[in-house]
C-alpha cells in the first residue's frame, strides 16, 4: 500500500534521516520515540505535506489517506455537518458518520461549542468521509482527560475492526495505546531520525516493556 524510502540526508531535510519502510494493508502501527524527535514531522511527510520528501513516498494508485491532527481544523463558521459537507459525504454518510463517533445530536453546532473530545471525534468523523485506506493520526489522546481519552480509544479499536483492511499510523507518547491499538510498533530516535525498532505485536507482548528497553539504549554513551 505504501512504501517509505526516504533519505532525508540526501534530500536536505533537517529533521529525518534514512527511512526504509512498508506499510501493508491492515496494518495497525503505533509510532513512538522521544517529544521531538520527528514523528510528526514523518506523519507529515506520508500526508504528503513536505516537498522535499514527496519523491520518496509511494503511494500505491488509487488509496486515500485521512489525516487527523493534532489540532482539529474544522472551519469554524460551519457546522460539524457543514463541515464533513465540504470533504464530500452526502447527507446520509454525515448522519451514519456522527452516529458512529457518537455525535449524533451534535450535527448542527459549530466547532466552538464543542468540548475537545468532541472536537476531535468530529475531526475523525471528517477524516472517514474520505473512506481512507490509510488512518493517520497524530496524538488523538493528548489534552484529554483520561475518561475521554479512553472513549476515544475504544472508538477507534471498533472502527478499526469494522474495516480491517485499513492501515493505521498513530503518533502517541504512550505505549500503551500501542497494547490496545497496534498490530505493529515503530519506535523513532536520532538525530537525524530513523526507525530504530519495527516488529510486530503479538499475542503476549508488553508494547511498555520494548518502549522502556529502546530508551535505555538510546540513553547508554556509545562504546569508545
């Protein structure tokens, strides 16, 4: 579905170092590694978003990809209805979209009155009326309450086991997300950055465990 071969030294990128990569349909990636390293910054890059480093990703013909940031970008003049308008759902795939984020009644408000969780189910809703194929989604749980954040979570699991052909890429901070969400873990670390880790989760693994074991040797001074 995707293939990523990136060299961000040759293409002058200041952030992202070699990436060699594919991403196969149904595929559930949780991206982990320290704040700033350059996960969003690789997000972006699969989004399609920096030049320099489009030639580089491949994108089998014909998918769709939706993207979730981390800020929810609705316009706020319209309507979360007028708003998955403007992306191209017809009146019956809006109201069977909110019905599914469990924003059914909310159709008609405008962005600002909606609290964050909702903000950001509204923002999920819009990102699946493209029908992607590929889900990215960049720190969906930050800024929420633990509560919400775990509606958000088991909303998300339940989409994904209604379209199991489609691959994930989530951005997180937290392992755990990985445990829940991830049939595959990326870890990211360096400067430039690369993929320092890439193997599945099965039945049985402590995404935690990895993600602690990768910071201590990334922390350990190199041998002399």
């Amino acid at each position: 579905m995707l293939e990523l071969r990136i060299d961000g030294v040759a293409a002058g990128h200041p952030v992202l170092g070699l990436i060699d990569v594919q991403v196969r349909a149904g595929d559930r990636i949780c991206l982990l590694g320290p704040s700033g390293v350059g996960k969003t910054t690789l997000l972006n890059a699969i989004a399609g978003l920096d030049p320099r480093l489009a030639p580089m990703i491949r994108l089998q013909s014909g998918r769709r990809v939706g993207y979730l940031f981390q800020e929810h970008r609705l316009l706020p003049w319209y309507t979360v209805r007028q708003n998955l308008k403007l992306v191209g759902a017809t009146p019956g795939d809006i109201d069977r979209l909110l019905a599914d984020v469990g924003l059914g009644d909310a159709g008609d408000r405008l962005p600002d009155q909606l609290s964050l969780g909702m903000a950001r189910r509204a923002s999920l809703a819009r990102c699946l009326a493209v029908k992607p194929d590929l889900l990215l989604l960049d720190e969906p749980f930050a800024s929420l309450d633990p509560d919400r954040a775990a509606e958000l979570r088991e909303l998300i699991v339940r989409l994904l086991e209604g379209q199991p052909q489609m691959a994930l890429i989530c951005v997180t901070h937290d392992a755990r997300d990985a445990d829940q969400l991830a049939n595959r873990l990326w870890y990211m670390n360096g400067q430039p950055a690369t993929l320092r880790w890439d193997r599945p989760l099965t039945d049985g693994t402590n995404a935690s465990q990895i993600c602690d074991t990768l910071r201590s040797l990334s922390a350990q001074p190199a041998a002399s």
